[in-house]
C-alpha cells in the first residue's frame, strides 16, 4: 500500500496537468448532469412555488357567506374584520388639532365583533341617536364614562359643521383599523398615517354611511371554509398565468434527456478513467517485469480510482453547483425569480455515477491483472516512450492531453455528445424558463344583495393578507377601497380598511419581487 | 543455477502457430556468464521470459536452483524477480515519473518497509559511484542519456543483489562507446558478485566477449560454443 501511494504520488506529480485534465473532464461531464438535476429541483421547487402563487394571486369572492362560519375561521386572518361602515365626519375637539380630531361612523354589528372590539361597558348603539365611544376617545372628549348621559357634539363634515346630541350607550375599547396612506388620502382624509384610528366614536344606524361589506380575506384554500358560494366566476379572472402545464412537459423532458445521456456520460467518464489507467498499463507491466505482485499492481491502480473518483467528486459537485448558480443566475437576469433547492437525490446519483464508471474501469482493469502475465502489459521491450510536448493549461489542450492515444477520437466524440445532451438536459428544463408567461387578466363583476364577502388575495406561502373592504352598495364592491372607478372621490366614503397594496400581491413582496413581475399588478387591480 | 528441461514455447494455435522456442535443455552454472546470440525473430527474447518466469512455457520446464519456476504461484515469481532476477530491456524501461534514485530503489520500495529498512545505504552509493550516476541521481530519465539510463537500469536490477541477471540486448539502442562501457560494468559486476550473468545480443563482437554463447537459431539452441 505505502508503495502504491508513494508511486500513485509520483505519478500525480509528474503528469499534474494530465490529471487535472481527466478530473476536469469528468467533473465536466458529471458536473453537467449534477446541474441539470439540481436544475431541475429547483424549477419544480419553483414551479410548485409559482402554482402556489397563482391562486395565491387569484383574487376570488366568496359572495353571500355564511356569517358563522367566517367567525368559525377568524383565527385565520390576520385581523379581524373592518367594523367601520361609514364615516359622518370628524369631531372637534377644544385645544386639538383638527388634524386629531377623531371621526364619528356607523358601524357594523357582526363585524365588530369579528374585529375583537372589545365591548367595555353598556351596548352598542341601535339607533343614529345612540352612540358608543372608544375608551380612549372618551378621554380625549373629556366625557365621563357614565352611560346613558347625552353627548353633544361638532361634527365636521364636507357640507359643514353639524351640532348633533347623542345618547352614550356603550363604550368599547380601542379599535385600530389598518389604513394606509394613500387609502386616507383617497378619502381626503389628509395627514393620517397608519394605523389610524376610525372612527373612535361608533353611532347606530346607517345614516349617511357607505354600506360596508365586510370583506375578509384569506388563503384561497380557505374559501370553502365560508359558506356562501366561493370562488366567484371573474370578480379578478386570472388565465393561466404561469403555464405550469407547459413548464410540467418540458421538465418531463430534461429527465428523460438527463437519464437517456446518462448512458453516454458513463461512458465519457468511463473512458477518461480508462485512459488514466492505459496510460500506466506499459509502466506497470514494467514494474510486473521487476517484481511487482498482481496485488501491489491492483493497489496501484485502485490507489489511483478512488483518487481520480475523489477528485472529480468534489471538483464535479463544485462545478455542478457552479452551473447551476449560472443557469439560475441568468434566469433572474432575465426577470424570472427562481428558488434555489438542493436535493440529495442528484448528489447521490451524480457520486454514483462518478464512482461508479470511474471505479467500473479501475476494477476492470484490476480484474484483467488477474489474469494477465507481467507481459501481457505491452512488451517491455517496446519502443520507448515518446516525450510529450509541454502542456498548455488551457481546456483544450488538458483535454488534448488528457484524450490523447488511442482514446482520443472516442473520447472526443464522447464529450461533443456529452456537452449536446447535458446543454439539452440543462436547457429543456431552462427553455421552460423562457415561455413567456400570460399577464393577469381582471374584469370587475358586480354582485347584489351580498351580506358577507370573503374575499380571496394572497395565500400560498405568502403572508396572510388583509381584512376588509368597502362598498358604496350593499354588497358592491369587496375589493381594494377607492380603486373602483364609481367609488373614485365618493364624497365621504370611507372605503378604509385596506391594507397596504404591495403586500397584497404576491412577488411584490419583500424577498419575492421577481416571481411576477409587479407590471403585472396593474392587470389586476 | 539455472536449469533448462526440454524447454519450448509456442505461440498462437492452428495457423497462426509460431513455435518461438524449441525445445532445448542446458545448464548455467552460478556466476556463469553466457550471452545469447541470434537473428531478430529467433526466439532469444522468448528464452529470457521463461527464465525469469515472466512468461510460461508450452511444454518443459525452467529450474532455478532446483526449484520449478512452473510450479510457483505468480505472487512467489513476482518476489523471486524482485529478489533474485535483474532484467535489464532494450528500451531501459525506466518509470518516466521518478527520478533516477527512486527507479534504482523501485524493487525496494515494491519490497515494502520492512526490507527498506534492512537495504544498506552504502551499498546505493557503491553501485551509484560505479556507475557513475552520483549527479544524474535527481534527473528524471527523459533527461539522461540512453548511456545513463541503461546504467540506471543496471543500478536497478543490482539493487536487490539478485542471483541472476538477464539482459534483452541491453546495448541495442547505444552508440558502440557506451555499448562497451555498459558491458563491461555488466560483466564486472557479475564478476564480483557472482551474479548469473545472461545477455542476449545479436552484435557478434559483443558475443565474442563472452566465455559462453548460446546461438539460437529459429527457436533451436544451437551449438552451445565456448
Ligand atoms: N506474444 C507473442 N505472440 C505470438 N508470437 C510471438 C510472441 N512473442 C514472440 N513471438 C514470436 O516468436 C518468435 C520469437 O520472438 P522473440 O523471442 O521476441 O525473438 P527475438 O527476441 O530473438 O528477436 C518471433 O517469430 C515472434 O514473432
Ligand atoms: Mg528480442
């Protein structure tokens, strides 16, 4: 053994570049399947992810829900419902700024309920002379917290100052609605920022008040769970947006592509193992001639397998990786996002491969020396070895050298093949890549005589999205407050209780900006 | 000694059969020095393999010192060439990556540790200094002269301190000068040692210099002359 390292040593010294060229044209070869493997986890990780997406970003209504089973499922959404159902005006206040003045609305009973607002004290409001005020409002009115007293207030609203007197009925706790800032400045409500705090003084009835429908908002998975009748054709109609089917196909294909060449890689490695070996078979006839045992030659060669195997192994995995990383970088060059995964099923496959034709000619050529006479070797008295000319250390040169002697023309053909089917392998799965995807198609639906909305934004693995919406009629309009055409400038409509938009979409999100692209969002809302 | 029992080797079957040895028997005696003459093609080469149990003879059988080559497994003829055969080719057959030293010390080295260790230091620069080697030692053999790397050659099969050495025309690819110098350094060391000496060659003048010659003639030992 001592022998076979010290000489196998040698030999690694002498022709270092000889065996960088070999390893590097197996690492090539075999590092070309790893990646297209390793690709193909990655588009299916991707393309699991996107279809994922796609309903995520399939904005759905659940339309005429059933109320008990949305509070069934509360737990699911992030925030309750927007209790919030109109907005009289604002309410001033001595030595406040206008800008703080809380606002006054009518509210929604179930809602509220399913927002978690607490009910303090007494009830709330049945009537438009009964109200209920927020805890902290009650303070900043400087009010006692004395049911049933009458509170006499100005209200501000867009025809003017209104003084209006109500009966206290209830007092609530605090009740933040999740608003954005460009929600409250659609409403004219201007200098509020999020959260904001609406209306903080809850009155009955629905006089002046936009009716709300509260809609909720969910994981599309969730829409069965809403009574009703979810799923409502074409309130956002999204085609096929991604082509997973097509994406499915060519991804067959690249695995098909990757096992058939397989074969072919086997033998390309297969070879450029062999040849190492060949080119030691004359010295180590010689050495048979002086007294080297079959099992010393056996050891020789093996010491020189599981080197050349472990060589290439780690240089083949780093360049496999390596390939990959450069597939996918061009993919998101090219705008699409692209998860990267890791599958120990490729690694293994791909060591296999590497050991196994790798070792397959070392162990054959260790079973011929049982057999073989110190002679059989090549004739010792054979002409002597011709001097090599000095290596380049470019790649084709090492792989000149390395596919030199009788090997030469097979190898060659044998790497051209190689590099055709693993670019093909790679490829199939990348062309995938290139289809154009469809935009998002929506069209607006109006549905009638709706209590209950669910409506469906977000969902797969994105973040659970927000609660509720606003419509001018009864059952109108559940999506995003203040984008619908007839809403525009509805004058003291409050269509609150958005959420911000950007989070709404998915892949306009923080770390999955490129999965749509955010152009695309203006199809859909 | 080295004795030869209707020793023949054919090769190839039905057509194609070339009877590349016929048989012979004779006798080498210890520290005898015999060369090997004949034409190309006469079988000369053939003899030595089956001396040195490199190959396996058709029908007879090869003694050395009484002991059936034949009968020995190919593990026990590997270590009987290592210890007890020096061969010496034509074409040097140096491993072209190692260095003159670690060529002269390969059958130590396949000998393992242990007999490594009990190889004398002193007797590396004995033979080294007769052949005049000592500032070729770090040269690989691409870059010595044929001279040299049959001297390195020589070094090689004294190593182990062998019994017998054989050469397959040792001096075919060297010009006259260092053909003769070769010789005489093959011939004294057998001289001083008591080594078997046997060297084929087909240079008649190198012939006359041995006391013995076998002359083989299409696979016949012919007139053992002398
Ligand atoms: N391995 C072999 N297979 C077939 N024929 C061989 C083989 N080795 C040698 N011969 C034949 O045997 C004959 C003797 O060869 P060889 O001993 O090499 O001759 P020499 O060394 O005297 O030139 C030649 O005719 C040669 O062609
Ligand atoms: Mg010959």
């Amino acid at each position: 053994m001592n022998a076979s390292l010290k000489l196998t040593g040698k030999y690694v010294g002498k022709h270092l570049r000889q065996c960088i060229g070999v390893v590097l044209c197996i690492s090539l070869l075999a590092g070309g399947v790893l990646a297209a493997l390793l690709f193909r986890t990655c588009a299916a990780a991707t393309s699991e992810q996107r279809a994922r997406e796609r309903h995520g970003s399939y904005a759905a209504v659940v339309y005429d829900a059933d109320l008990s089973k949305i509070e069934e499922n509360k737990e699911l959404f992030d925030t309750g419902a927007c209790a919030v159902t109109g907005i009289l005006g604002s309410v001033a206040i001595e030595d406040v700024n206008a800008r703080d003045y809380p606002y006054i609305g009518t509210m929604n009973e179930d809602a509220m309920r399913l927002a978690g607002v607490p009910l303090l004290a007494g009830r709330l409001p049945e009537n438009g002379d009964e109200i209920a005020i927020e805890e902290s409002t009650l303070y900043k009115l400087r009010l006692e917290e004395t049911l049933g007293q009458t509170v006499t207030v100005q209200v501000h609203t867009p025809d003017g100052v209104q003084t209006k007197s109500y009966k206290l009925v209830g007092i609530t706790g605090d009740y933040i609605t999740r608003m954005s800032m460009s929600d409250t400045q659609q409403l004219g409500i201007q200098g509020v920022s999020e959260p904001i705090r609406l209306p903080g003084i809850f009155v009955g009835g629905t006089e002046g008040a936009l009716q709300a429908a509260n809609v909720l908002c969910a994981d599309v998975g969730m829409m069965d769970r809403f009574g009703g009748h979810p799923l409502l054709n074409g309130y956002f109609e999204v085609k096929d947006p991604i082509q997973i089917e097509d994406q499915k196909k060519a991804d067959a294909a690249a695995l098909l592509l990757i096992l058939l060449f397989t074969v072919v890689i086997v033998i390309g490695v297969y070879n450029a193992a062999e040849l190492s070996v060949k080119e030691r078979e004359r010295y180590i006839g010689v050495m048979r001639c002086i007294g080297m045992t079959r099992r010393q030659a056996a050891g020789l060669l093996l010491c020189q397998g599981v080197g050349l195997a472990a060589c290439s192994l780690a240089l083949g995995a780093g360049l496999g990786v390596g390939f990959l990383y450069a597939a996918v970088g061009l993919l998101r060059a090219l705008g699409q996002d692209y998860l990267v995964r890791f599958d120990a099923t490729a690694f293994l496959y791909f060591a296999l491969l590497v050991c196994g034709a790798i070792l397959l000619a070392f162990f054959s050529h260790s079973l011929k020396l049982r057999k073989k006479a110190p002679l059989d070797y090549g004739k010792p008295g054979a002409k002597p070895v011709k001097k090599k000319p000095a290596f380049s250390s470019s790649f084709p040169a090492l792989w000149g050298e390395a596919s030199a002697h009788a090997y030469r023309h097979q190898n060659r053909l044998t790497v051209l093949l190689t590099a055709v089917c693993v670019a093909a392998a790679v490829f199939g799965s990348f062309l995938a890549e290139l289809i154009p995807r469809n935009m998002y198609q929506s069209g607006f639906d109006y549905y009638q005589n709706t209590d209950y909305y669910v409506s469906v934004y977000g969902g797969g693995g994105f973040e659970k999205h927000l609660l509720c919406g606003f419509s001018a009629q009864p059952g109108d309009y559940p999506g995003r407050p203040g984008t619908h055409p007839e809403h525009r400038g509805v004058r003291g409509g409050f269509r609150g209780g958005g959420t911000d938009f950007q989070a709404f979409f998915p892949g306009a999100g923080r770390d999955r900006k490129r999965f749509f692209t955010t152009g695309a969002a203006k199809y859909l809302f | 000694m080295v004795r030869v029992e209707k020793l023949s080797k054919t090769y190839g079957s039905g057509e194609v059969q070339v009877e590349a040895l016929k048989p012979c028997t004779f006798t080498i005696g210890d520290g005898e020095q015999v060369a090997v003459v004949g034409a190309s093609g006469s079988g000369k080469s053939t003899l030595l393999h089956l001396l040195s149990g490199l190959d396996t003879p058709t029908s007879g059988a090869v003694f050395l010192d009484g002991v059936n080559l034949s009968e020995k497994s190919d593990e026990e003829l590997s270590l009987l060439r290592r210890r007890k055969i020096g061969f010496i080719f034509q074409s040097y057959n140096l491993v072209p990556e190692l260095t003159a030293r670690e060529n002269i010390l390969l059958p130590v080295l396949l000998d393992g540790k242990k007999r490594a260790e009990e190889f004398s230091k002193a007797y590396l620069d004995e033979i080294v200094e007769r052949l005049e080697l000592n500032d070729r030692l770090e040269h690989l053999p691409g870059q010595l002269s044929g001279g040299q790397q049959q001297r390195v050659a020589i070094a090689r099969a004294l190593i182990n301190r062998p019994q017998m050495i054989l050469c397959d025309e040792p001096t075919g690819n060297l010009d006259s000068q260092s053909a003769g110098r070769v010789i005489g350094l093959l011939n004294d060391f057998s001289a001083e040692s008591n080594i078997t000496l046997i060297v084929v060659t087909h240079n008649e003048a190198i012939a006359r210099q041995y006391p013995r010659n076998l002359t083989l003639r299409d696979g016949t030992v012919g007139g053992d002359l002398g």
